[in-house]
C-alpha cells in the first residue's frame, strides 16, 4: 500500500477510515441541500486514513 506523506496530498474514495489518538469535533461544511459534508481532524503519531471502498466506476 503506497503512503502520502506531504502536506495537500489526498486520498478519495467512497468509503474512508481514520485512526489515530485524538479526533476533532465534526465540523458541517458547505455542500448542496442534504448532501452536507462534513470534515473530522484527526491527530496521532502517526494518525493514518485509508480508503475502505473504493469509488464504483461507471
């Protein structure tokens, strides 16, 4: 599994789990009617994401 290390790399999926050893409030940010979005800082040493379900492809 390949590792994104600097500061602005992304991961996407559909599906995404965090670990690490303090989690942020959930903030709500800006999104189109019910489709909310909502973003979740999450400290650790190393705090780490990966993508859990990959985006379905057409």
């Amino acid at each position: 599994m390949s590792e994104l290390r600097d500061g602005g790399d992304s991961v996407v999926g559909e599906k995404l789990a965090a670990v690490g050893s303090k989690i942020g409030r959930v903030i709500v940010i800006s999104g189109t009617g019910a489709h909310r979005a909502q973003r979740v800082y999450i400290w650790g040493d190393p705090a780490r994401c990966y993508v859990d379900k990959p985006i379905r492809r057409a």
